[in-house]
C-alpha cells in the first residue's frame, strides 16, 4: 500500500484558504447556544458555595412555584436516573482510589460548584430565577486546598471511604538511578510549582438534549471535543443502550482539553430529558464554567538532574504531586502520565526515575489542558537546563548543544524508555538563534546592565520535544487507559466525481476540513472543493476517537490516508479490467491510472467511480461502489520538537514585564497547511505566555475560588502580547507515510520555560534564581525586593558546590 | 446570568428623572451607561427594584469652555471626553484618563457621571477629580447643589449622593501647569492595581491615588513635601502615608504602596516635565 | 414586558421585552441573529459586540430596553451579496480565525477601530482590542487582518 505517498502534491503543503471560514465570518456557523427546538426548556445547575459540606436538604419547593418552572430536583430525586456515576477512564494504577462521582451531589459537596439540585423553566431568565430559589441547607466542612496538607497525617479527607486523600502513586524507573545521583559531580535539584489554570475556551459549555421517547432514542447536541467517547461513557452512566444515543458536536468555540470530557450537566440534560420528554438546553454561564469546567495543571514538581563536571546529563529524577481535585473527571489521573517519560526532553541520560502522587483536594477537578502533563515536564527539564548552566556558568546555549541528542531519521530509544520518531534538535535551534538575532539581544542585554536601566533586559530558550499522536493502543493499554487510541475515516467517491469524507476526529478551530481536502484532493486527484468533510455526529461517523493531544493529523490523517489507499487499490483493479491491461501495467499518479508506455490509455478515480456505481462491467467478485473506511492504530506516537527564544522587558520598579521579542523554530515533520500550522503555533505561544506571566486560579482557604470571572482571571488580549516569529524544520516522522508529527500543543508547551528563563536571566545579576508562574508583575517586585534584601546573605553561600541545590540555596520554592 | 427582574423606567427629562427618583426613593438605581451597574446585576451582586434609564438625557451630554472652568455633562461617554479638543487643550489629564478606562466599548457607553457617582475606588477618574479640585453639579427635586470632590467620595461604593440625588455635571479647572496620570494594571482592559493622578496647577501640586484605599485619596504627605521644597523623588516616598490599599490576589497592600511611591515619582517628573 | 421598537441590520423591528432582557438574548433569540455570540458575563470577552448607532458596544451589557430608537448593526450585515465584507475577506485570507466563536465580536470591534482611526500601527491595533479575546490565534494574524482591511478600506474609500 504505497501508491499514494509518491503522488503529485497539488495541495498538500500549499497555501489553502479555509472552508470553515465563510460561516464562520458571516454568523452563520451553528454552536450550542444557536440551536433550539419547539418545547424546549431550560435547564439550571444549583451548585454548591461551599468547598465542603454536608447536604442537609435540599428543599425545591420555592422554586417549583415559580412562573415557567416545570421541575426541581435535589440530587436524592435523580439518583435512579444513574446506571453508574461519571466516567474516570484512566484508572493509572491497580490500586487507584476512584470516588464515585454522581453527576447531582447526594450526601456532600466536595468542591465549590458541585451541583447540589437541578431546575427546568420555560425561559433562559426563568431557569435562572429558580436556581437562586432552591434553598439548600448545609453544614460546611473543614476543608483541604493545599496538596501537601492533603498528604498530611489527620488531614480532612475528601472521601470518606478512602483511608487518605492520596488517589495514586505512579512509578517509572530506568537504570540505577541512586547510583547515577551519587557518584555525579554535579546534582542540581529545584521545586517548581506549576499553577492551576483555568483553559477559557471562548465559547462556554453548553448541552441541548431532544429526547424521542416512543422509540427510545435521545440525541445529545454538546459543545465536546469527544463526541464518540461522549456517547460510549454516557450510555453506561445512564444505563441506557448506546445504540440509542446519538451525539453531535455542532460547531464547537474551542477546547484546550476543557471540552474533552464526559460532564455532569450531559448526564444531566439527557436525564431530564428522559423524565419529561420535552428537549432541554443548558448554557453555561463563563463564572459558572470557572467552577464547573476542569481545570488544568496544578502541579508541585521535584526535578533533579545528575551530571558530570561539563554538565553532560547523566541522571533526571521527576517527584511530582498532581492535584485532581475533588473527583476524578475523564483521565484526570492520567494527566502527568502523558508527561512522565518526557522529563530528560531532548537530552539523554542514563538513569531516569519519575513518580508522581495524586491528591484529592476540595478544588475543582483538574483534567487535560493544552498540552497536558508535557508542558509540566518540559517547562521542569528546560528550567533545571539553565540552573545546571549557571551553576558551571556556562551559557544556557551550549549546556543544551552538549546534551542534545544527535540528529536522527530513525526511530531510537531514549532514557525513559521511549522510541522518539526522528529529530534535528541543533538545526531548529541554529535556525532560532539566528532569527533572534541572539548575539545583538546579548549585546544590548549587556548595555542595559551596564548602564543600571530600570528596564532590563532577559533572555530566555527552551528547546522543547512533546509527544503527540495519542495513541498506539497497546500502550495505552500497558497504561491502563480504557480505550484505544486508533481513529478511522471513508473516503465515499460518489459517481458525479465529487468525494464525502467521513473523519472519526472532532474539529473545534483547528481546521480539519481543509487539511483533509487538501490530502484526499491531492491522493485522489479531486478538485479541493469537490471534497465533503463530515465529522462530529456519531450516527454520521460512528468510527472514532476525536480530537485532542495534537492527534487529528497523525491518527485520523493517516487513516484518511490509508483509506485513499483502499480505494485506489479497488479503483486499480478496475481500471485494469476496464483498460484490459493486467494491474502490474498501470501507473497511478493524481488520480489517473494510465498503462505503462502508453499513457492516453488512462482512466481517473472518477470514472472508476463511475463504473463502480452503475457495476456494468465489474471485474468477477468485485462490489459495486467505491468506498473505503480504515481504522488506524499508531505503531508509536510522534515527537514534534523545536526551539523557542524569547526577550523580556522587566520593569525593576514596578515589577511590570513584557514580551518584547519571541522567536519560534518548530518541527512537525511534514506539513499539510503551513498557514494552519503557524496559526496553532501562535496561539500555543500565546497561551503559553498567559500561562507564564498572567493567569491563575487563585484560592482561598476556604475553597472560594477569588479568580472567579474572566474579570479577575487574566486571559491576556492583544495589547498584552507582541507578535511572532515563527519558522519551521521539517525532519519527517518515522511513524506514519506522511511523516507528520502534530502541532496543536507545541506553542503551549514550549513558552512557559523560554518566558520565565528570559525573566529569571533578566533578574539574574540582581540575586534572582527562582520564581513561580505566573511571574507577574507582583511577583517580580517581590524576587528583587528579597534578593536585595538577602543580598549579603546569599552571596556569602556557595551555591555553585555540587550537590548544594540551587533551588535549596535561594528561596525554595518561593518568591514572596 | 439574565439579572434578577425589575421595573424600568426611563426618564426624558432631568426634572423627569427626579420624579422617578422621588417616587422610588431607595429602591431605585440610575442607569447611565450601565457598565457598572449591569455587569454587578448579571452575576446577582446587585438587584434593584427599579431601574431609571437617564441616558436618553442627550442634553446631559456636553463638554463645554465656562471661563474658568471647563463644564462636562455627567452623561457625556468616556469616548467623547477623551476626544474632546477643549478638555485637551485645557485639562488634558481628563481626556487622557477616560481613555483610559475600560476598553472602546466600554468608552463608548460608560459615562463620567456614572464612574464618579459608582464610588468605586479602583476607578480612574474619581481620583482624576480629587487631585483637580473638580466640584460636581447636583440636583434634586428640592433644588441644586455643588460639591467638592474632596467632600464627596465617603467610603467603598459610597458617595454623598442621596437616592434622590441626580449629579448633572462636573466642573474641572483650566490647568496651568503639566499632569500625568499613571495607571498600573496587568491587562490593558483592567481596573487598576495602583494609580496616580499628579497636577500642577497655580503653583502648586495636587497629588491623588486609586486604589489605596476605600476611597479615591489625595496624598497629603507627598504634597506637603513638594510645597515644604522636596524634590519629586524624595516626596513621592510618601505617597503610600496614611494609605490602606487592600491587598487581592494581584496585589498585596505592601506591593501597592511600593508601586504608589514608585508611580507617584513617574507622575510628579512626568507632571513637572510637561 | 416592554415595548421596544429599533432598526437592525437596516430593518425596523418592534418587539415586547421583559426589561431584563439584554440586547445580545434579544438579537440572538428574539430575531434569530445568531451570529454575536456571548462568551463571558462580566463584559470582558467583547464576543457580543456589534455597533449601537455605528460604535462598537458589548451587546451583553445593553438592555435591550435601552436600545430603543437606536440602529443596530451585526455581523450578519456584513457580506453583501454574498463577497464578504473587506474586514472579513482579510481574517480568511490571513487566517485570522479559528475556532470563530471570537470573530463576529472581533470583526466589528475592528469595523470601528478602521473607521475611526486612520493609519493606525500595530501598538494601536493591539491597544484598540483590549476589550476582545481571542483563545485560538494569539492575535497575530488578526492583527494582520486589520491591517490587511484598514489599508484596502481607505484605498477603497479614496476612490
């Protein structure tokens, strides 16, 4: 099955516009929030003020009486409606604590928005209204937030039925590791808190169920990047047969993970659907989502690197306390799984030890966010990278050149134990440097300092490896993930000549319908526009696994690709029959199949398909029609890399620091639509950056979250950020036929390290090693401000002995 | 959220609207621009019984030159002070703070009379008005009053409007001497962490903060410094004196009064400068 | 309930409203203009916006009771004919958009932004949609966009 990669590109790699765009400029795309039915009722979520307490009652009757309310419940009212409670799918350990997680609290609340009661009213307005009339009454609980105080002895536990608040510890060692950290010249060890983060997809959630009662049937509009597995996990937390349920992804307004999931207001809506037999629409409200969307990270890392007197890597040792929150969402546990085998990035080691433990805390749950457990690995391993070059006073540059690992086309075995595809670390990286223009920013740095500005400047590099392509299904099945990675795609020639594609990914912006034009109109030999993408209906495609972890391209890209292969391998034989020639005669190349030294005997995809409909003349045993599906199941995930520089302005008075300069080299492998791909690189950059200087979710000890609007909760705008650089290498994949890698997380996870190097190496002179994201400008005033007042102190201290930890010697763990 | 119902009414007139006001008394809350207002009532933090639209009170609307003064109609939006020729030729500082505020679309409904009569202490043009001295027209069904801007901002969202009280405009002087604001936040969208209104005007300074405290406040120390000889830097270390900012996650009150000296020497060089 | 009668998209509409009712709820649902989305509740997100008598307004902050006698204008408004808009035309050829939830809001704070600013850089294009939020593009092309749009709208307006 090879005809199709040496095919003519026409398309592919080429400067396509969108098909997306024109409804979507217009106002004429579809989401959640535009879709209504005659009947259909509004559906509102009581949810709980407290972070923990226990439900005493739950008294509806107020707001029964309302105008336009036609149903409350308490969480005791809908308990028979649940085969089971929400799904966790990544149970990562055999002896993992799973709560059961009932999509209406019955006894407790055990974060704030835990949904207590549930209201349907005829309007928007009155559906609102009667949220605010259930009166439930409470008893507040003592509450944990912090993770480690969650670990403690006597701590307030979560659940009652575990013996502790720790949900997991997941282990992975490769090689003597004590013995590499022992007989190391150097060991550099530092704590890294990763915050909490709040994914604001722009469109919040949203739910229309229409229910057909006689024939037992629902259909689940949601606004998910994860219809199919939507529908699986609902139909067993409903107990209602999955044949039955039908769920569609309209147009969706962003995910970054925070749609990749199965969430109570689903269960919820669909069970109300069931009871009243009338449709139901819920939409959520943007302070609502901040308590009832996941959250993403939350995470205290340990990170530790042994190495000799040089600063070659010998030894990475990760010990990392994840949150999960309150309950176990979709693969809540599995979110630093996805990072665990990352942490030497794209150095190689010997000896390589990775642990983290999960803990319940009274906090929203946590679950992917763009880049998901990657971004904590890298952002740990490129933070050690420059700690370990100060330490022998090297420059960040070359302490990286000495560790990469050689440029490699095939796949090879690393530190963790994984087979990374293929990489070209120093060419992304030269690449970088030279549009950064690094020797002019050092230059200029070195004028700043000189000259004792209040405006320094800081340079920051992060050169970056993430693991996409999710996943080989064995593994995820050696993980104890509970389903498979694959995706599939049909390809449907239809006898106009015009083609359907049938994709099991999920688009939400990233554009699928263009790329899989572009690939089955160059592999087919089709006009770009004579190609139909559907997607998002399970009844329409009831094959897949969605989209998310930058997998779209290199599962169901390649499946779409495969698929073209089955369907070229029909049309040849067809064609052969037709030309009267034998198969080994014909040439195919852009949809044509010619016969070999006479090329005006040549019949295209089109007039095969033809001949496959009216099945006039079909060659003895062959169907009639023209259509393929195939199922691909990666051999290995793919490994894109790259190279980020960024400058910062650092405000020394105020604290205030800016993006003045960001240069990003990306290898993806090969590329389908370079303008796609630069797009979801500027916006990873961008998120990356908020992530690094702006955003937290922020909490009280009482389990208030205090960032609870977009008011509060930086998400930064346009003035806020510069514009980018951006170029590309392209070492193609070793783990698919067209050598693509993925490219939907790369800015996200490759920012954070470069932002807060370039702020840490601005501070530098000042005494300033460490500080925690977000460096805000607060943040930033305080670093200086203990620095100047530690000055004698920590001058007196030697902190570039080995072993002595830089992290230990200034400020562990903190900045204020 | 959808707010919580009420009853609107909407006033064609400022003698209208004062019969509205007499009528409802405590209940009601005036409408302006609204984007204070209507954002506490979306999330239920606000829930008025009735609600008295004045922003069809076009005449309301004006920026005028009266002799000494420069006249603002509390209903002119933020867009069209900060557009204004005759406030950037005689009272600069207004212009540049109202653009300021918010972003474009907020600027283009939100209105001077609300953020002033709103109380709100992290609100830029409050501590505009302390540090000019401005005086605000007010009227109510009994007659008219003025009062003082340093008479009028009495705690967190309070001011000496009473529930029947319409402020109709605002008074600002002809500066003689250079002004700056400096408005420190992290996002150019949001309400300051810290900011500071310098002007010099007759010979002397008036210096203001937001955000240091209930209350938009005059830094007293700093301009007993600067009339006693000290120079910008050395007065501004007064700025955070009898200061009580609060402190939030994106700033602690230490972290503010820091940024209120640090920010208040920009001000005064940049007023002095000008 | 109210009554409330206002022209949209150069059509004149008159409608009861309960006076809560916002203005973006009232476009959205009551004449089924679908295009201005609402994406936060704190008047942050600047998704609804549309023009009110030619500005850039956050339509989920305007009673649709205060926009009585006024003209409103909506992304629908924008193709003519079927050709987009030149604002629109430059976002899909810049690749300006993504997921497009942002847009409708984005396109007609920009609309305002062109046509009251001449010659604008890129610092006053960035500080002109501090009130609009984009997830998905990180801005970049969307400041492309309008400089794409700003410049072809004058050459077009020159004439």
């Amino acid at each position: 099955m090879a005809q199709v990669a040496d095919t003519a590109q026409k398309y592919m790699g080429g400067g396509v516009l969108r098909k997306e765009d024109p409804e979507l400029l217009t106002g004429r795309a579809r989401y959640i929030d535009d879709i209504s039915m005659p009947g259909m009722l509004w559906v509102g979520i009581v949810r709980s003020p407290f972070a923990h307490a226990t439900i005493n009652t739950v008294d509806t009757s107020r707001a029964a009486n309302l105008p336009g309310v036609r149903a409350a419940y308490s969480g005791a009212d809908l308990a028979s409606e649940w085969a089971d409670g929400l799904p966790c799918a990544w149970p990562v350990t055999e002896d993992i604590k799973i709560p059961k997680h009932w999509p209406v609290a019955q006894d407790k609340a055990r974060f704030a928005g835990d949904p207590v009661a549930v209201v349907v009213a005829e309007t928007r307005a009155q559906a609102a209204d009667a949220t605010e009339a259930v009166d439930v009454d409470y008893d507040p609980l003592d509450v944990v937030i912090d993770m480690e105080a969650a670990l403690g002895d006597g701590a307030t536990k979560v659940h009652d039925e575990f013996d502790s608040n720790s949900c997991y510890v997941w282990n992975l060692e490769v090689g003597d590791v004590d013995d590499v950290f022992n007989n190391a010249a150097v060991v550099v060890k530092e704590r890294y808190y990763h915050p909490r983060l709040i994914p604001n997809a722009i469109e919040p959630r949203g739910v229309v169920c229409q229910p057909n009662l006689p024939q037992g049937e629902f259909i689940l509009y949601s606004a998910t990047q994860v219809p199919h597995i939507l529908k699986t996990t609902l139909a067993l937390t409903l107990g209602m047969p999955e044949q039955k349920l039908r769920v569609i992804a309209p147009e969706v307004g962003g995910g970054f993970g925070s749609k990749l999931n199965v969430y109570a207001e689903e269960a919820i809506c669909v069970a109300v659907g069931r009871r009243l037999g009338m449709p139901v629409k819920w939409i959520e409200e943007r302070s609502e989502g901040y308590l009832a969307t996941i959250h993403g990270r939350d995470v205290i890392q340990e990170m530790e690197v042994a190495a000799d007197s040089d600063g070659k890597l010998a030894g990475v040792r990760a010990n990392l306390k994840a949150d999960m929150g309150a309950y176990l969402q979709l693969v809540t546990p599995g979110i630093p799984i996805l990072g665990a085998f990352l942490y030497h990035g794209v150095y190689d080691c010997q000896a390589y030890s990775f642990t983290c433990t999960g803990v319940f805390t009274n906090k929203t749950p946590t679950d992917a966010y763009r880049g998901a457990g990657r971004p904590e690995a890298t952002y740990a391993v490129e933070r050690i990278m420059d700690s370990l070059a100060r330490k022998l006073e090297k420059d960040p540059i070359e302490i990286r050149r000495l560790n990469f690992i050689e440029p490699f086309n095939e796949a090879r075995e690393v530190a963790s134990g994984l087979s990374f595809d293929s990489g070209n670390y120093e060419a992304s990286l030269d690449k970088a440097l030279e549009a950064f223009g690094y020797d002019e920013m050092r230059a200029e740095q070195q004028r700043r300092r000189d000259s004792g500005d209040t405006k320094q400047l800081g340079i920051g590099i992060s050169t970056y490896i993430e693991m996409c392509g999710l996943a080989p299904s064995q593994v995820l099945g050696s993980l104890r993930y509970a389903a498979g990675g694959w995706d599939a795609a049909t390809i449907r020639c239809h006898p106009t000549g015009k083609v359907t594609v049938v994709t099991g990914t999920s688009p939400h912006g990233q554009g699928h319908v263009t790329s899989w034009s572009q690939i089955v109109a160059d592999e087919l030999g089709v006009a770009f526009e004579d190609v139909e993408v559907l997607h998002g209906d399970t009844a329409i495609s009831p094959l897949g696994m969605d989209t998310y972890g930058s997998r779209s391209l290199s599962v169901g890209g390649i499946a779409l690709h495969y698929a073209a292969d089955k369907i070229i391998t029909k049309a040849k034989t067809i064609a052969a029959h037709e030309l009267e020639v034998s198969e080994e005669d014909l040439e195919y190349d852009g949809g044509i199949f010619s016969v070999k030294g006479a090329p005006d005997k040549s019949k295209t995809v089109a007039e095969i398909a033809f001949s496959a409909w009216t099945a006039h003349n079909l060659p003895e045993g062959t169907e009639p029609g023209l259509e393929a599906t195939y199922v691909f199941d990666p051999p290995n995930f793919t490994f894109p890399s790259g190279a980020h520089l960024c400058a910062v302005e650092v405000d020394t008075e105020t604290g205030m620091t800016r993006v003045e300069k960001y240069v990003a080299v990306d290898d993806c492998g090969n590329v389908i639509n370079p303008a796609i791909v630069e797009g979801q690189v500027h916006g990873g950059i961008a998120q990356g950056i908020a992530e690094a200087m702006y955003e937290e979710a922020v909490y009280d000890d009482n389990g208030v979250l205090m960032t609870s609007s977009m008011a509060s909760y930086r998400v930064p705008s346009a003035a806020e950020l510069p514009s980018f650089q951006t170029d590309r290498t392209e070492t193609p994949s070793t783990t698919n036929p067209l050598g693509v890698k993925g490219i939907g997380e790369a800015g996200t996870i490759a920012a954070p390290p470069a932002v807060v190097n370039a702020t840490l190496d601005a501070l530098a002179p000042m005494g300033v090693y460490h500080m925690d994201m977000p460096v805000s400008p607060e943040r930033v005033w305080a670093a200086i401000r203990n620095a100047r007042g530690q000055e004698v102190e920590s001058r007196g201290k030697d902190t570039t002995a080995a072993g002595s930890g830089l992290g230990s010697a200034d400020t562990p763990g903190g900045d204020a | 959220m959808i707010p919580a119902s009420f009853e609107y009414e909407r006033a064609d007139s400022s003698d209208h609207a004062l019969e509205l006001l007499d009528r409802h008394g405590e209940e009601a809350k005036l409408l302006a621009g609204g984007h204070s207002l209507l954002p506490m009532m979306r999330l239920r933090l606000a829930t008025p019984a009735v609600l008295i639209d004045v922003g069809r009170l076009t005449d309301l609307s004006y920026v005028r030159d009266d002799g000494d003064a420069i006249a603002i109609g509390a209903l002119t939006c933020h867009e069209d002070i900060k557009d204004s020729d005759v406030l950037k030729q005689h009272c600069g500082i207004v212009a540049h703070t109202a653009g300021e505020v918010g972003d474009p679309q907020v600027r283009h409904l939100g209105t001077i009379g609300g953020s002033i009569a709103h109380g709100d202490p992290a609100s830029d043009l409050p501590t505009v008005m302390l540090a000019l001295d401005a005086q605000f027209v007010v009227r109510s069904s009994g007659g008219g009053r003025t009062l003082a801007a340093s008479n009028f901002f009495s705690g967190l969202f309070e001011t000496a409007l009473e529930p029947t009280n319409l402020l109709t405009e605002v008074r600002v002087p002809k500066l003689s001497g250079g002004w700056s604001y400096q408005k420190f936040h992290h996002r150019a969208q949001d309400w300051a962490i810290v900011g500071v209104a310098a002007v010099q005007h007759n010979g002397g300074a008036a210096v203001a903060l937001t955000n240091m405290s209930d209350v938009p406040m005059r830094a007293a120390g700093v301009e007993q410094a600067l009339a006693s000889g000290s120079d910008a830097a050395t007065a501004a270390t007064e700025a955070a004196q009898n200061t009580s900012p609060p402190s939030d996650p994106f700033g602690s009150a230490e972290y503010r009064r820091d940024l209120a000296k640090v920010l208040t020497r920009r001000a005064l060089q940049e007023a002095m400068s000008s | 309930m109210r009554r409330v009668s206002l022209t949209v998209n150069a059509v004149e509409h008159e409608a009861m409203v309960e006076p809560r009712q916002l203005l973006v709820y009232f476009l959205r649902e009551q004449l089924g203009l679908t295009g201005t989305n609402v994406g936060c509740d704190t008047s942050t997100c600047g998704a609804c916006t549309i023009l009110l008598n030619g500005k850039s307004v956050k339509s989920c902050t305007v009673l649709a009771v205060q926009a009585e006698g006024t003209e409103v204008t909506t992304i629908e408004a924008l193709a003519q004919d079927g050709d987009l808009h030149p604002l629109q035309q430059a976002f899909h050829e810049t690749h300006a958009l993504q997921c497009g939830y942002c847009t409708p809001g984005m396109i007609m704070a920009a609309l305002d932004l062109i046509t009251n600013n001449e010659d604008m850089d890129e610092d006053e294009i960035r500080t002109g949609l501090e009130g609009n939020l984009c997830r998905c593009t990180g801005y970049h092309n969307i400041v492309k966009a309008i400089q794409q749009a700003s410049s072809e709208m004058r050459s077009f307006a020159t004439k």
